[in-house]
C-alpha cells in the first residue's frame, strides 16, 4: 500500500495536499470558534447590562 503511494506521482500531490488542507483547516477551525465564542461573551455581557438598566428604570439610551 505505501509503495503506490509512493509510485505515482498524482498520489503523492494527493497526500501532500491532504495534509497540508488538514493542518490548515485545523488552524483555521480554532480561529473560527475562538472568535464565535468571544462575540457570545460580550453579547450576554451587553445583554445583561441592557436588562439591569431596564429593571432599575434608568434610560437604555444616551
């Protein structure tokens, strides 16, 4: 099995062009949720600040 991979030409862009897409597509998963999961923070951040200036009847708004 590992001979053809080594054999043919087209199979060896294959593995090399696997590997580089997965190491890629690792990096830019962990960018993707890092970032999604910093967005989710500062909504629930400024949802709750929204909420408590309602319940203490201060002016939402500048």
């Amino acid at each position: 099995m590992m001979n053809a991979l080594l054999e043919y030409q087209f199979l060896q862009n294959a593995v090399i062009a696997s590997i580089l897409a997965s190491i890629v597509c690792g990096m830019i998963g962990v960018i993707i949720v890092e970032k999604r999961l910093i967005m989710m923070s500062g909504g629930i951040a400024q949802e709750t600040g929204i909420a408590g200036q309602a319940r203490l009847g201060r002016q939402l708004f500048w």
